[in-house]
C-alpha cells in the first residue's frame, strides 16, 4: 500500500504561511509529503523545509518524493512535539513558518497492518511508529487499570460511554487478552 494523502485546504494552508523564495519552513507532520511538496514548489529556488513525522512508513515515502529536492530539504524521523530539539539540533535559532496538520492519515486508517480499523481483524497495534518503547494499544489495554482506560478513551475518544467500555474491557480481559482489533470491538 502506498503512503499518500492529498492535503485538504493545500491553497489556504500556502496562503497562510506567506512563502517567500528564501524562507525556511518546518511541515512538523510530513505524512504523504502533499504539503511539503507544495512549500518547496513555492520556495523553489533556495526555500529550505525540514520536514518531521513519528511514522517510518511516511519517512520512507517522503525521501522518495523529495529526493529531487535535494539538499533544499531535511527529512526527520521524530515527533513533533519534539520539534524544539531538533531544530537546536540542526543548529536552527528561527524559521519562517510552521505547518502541522495532525491526526491519523488515510493510509494508517485503511493498512490493516497498522491495526487501526475495524473494517478487518488485525493485531491491535494503533501506533503512528514503531520505535523503541513504543507500546500498542494491545499492550496498553492489557495492562492498564480501569480509571486509566476509561481516562484514555475519553480525553482522546470524546466518548461519553467511556467508563463502561473501560468495565467491557477489563471483563473481557479476565478471560483472554486482548490481541486484535476484533477482540477490541466485540
């Protein structure tokens, strides 16, 4: 399966971040790469990017689409909300904008592998990477008290029936772990 995405508001989000050919710009949720592509089409020909994301699947999907952009553009394999430190890193003291447009692509959703949806049973894992002490949802679900669940499930869910699910989950839980993403829904 093929990591894309097209960006939803592209113009709007170009306009908003008043390019100019010399500027430097940080997309800190590479994914798909649209947004980037774009900032460096319109920078074109000394604009620098620095692009992030947490995912290795959009880091590899992005060194292939802007490979031709060569040095113009630094791709990091990192998440965003670390973003001071690497720029501190690159040895960065000011940029001229920032780009983030958060949350689960399309591709994560419909990659069975990822196990985000329930359209198919897979292996529970719901991670945006794969990096050491990252834990899946299974782990998480298989190990956390009730409170923490049902905590999780409301503040990121907004889902008002959360301490109830959280009860489903512990009592499925004393019989057999949690595994796949159809366990999780039944």
């Amino acid at each position: 399966m093929e990591f894309s995405h097209v960006p939803v508001l592209l113009n709007e989000c170009m306009d908003m971040l008043n390019l100019n050919s010399s500027g430097l710009y940080v997309d800190c949720t590479m994914g798909g790469a649209g947004h980037s592509m774009s900032i460096l089409e319109k920078t074109s020909p000394t604009g620098k990017l620095i692009a992030v994301d947490q995912d290795e699947d959009a880091i590899k999907a992005g060194r292939e689409k802007l490979s031709g952009f060569g040095d113009r553009v630094t791709i990091v394999h990192d998440n965003f909300s670390n973003v001071k430190r690497i720029l501190e890193r690159l040895n960065i003291s000011e940029v001229d904008g920032f780009l983030f447009d958060v949350g689960v692509s399309s591709y994560q959703l419909d990659n069975v592998e990822r196990g985000f949806s329930y359209q198919e049973d897979a292996p529970l894992d719901m991670r945006m990477g794969t990096w050491a002490g990252a834990r899946t949802a299974a782990d998480l679900l298989n190990s956390e008290g009730e409170k923490e669940i049902a905590d999780i499930i409301f503040r990121y869910g907004e889902e008002r029936w959360a301490k109830r699910i959280a009860q489903f989950i512990i009592n499925f839980r004393e019989r057999k772990k949690i595994e796949t993403t159809g366990e999780l829904v039944g």
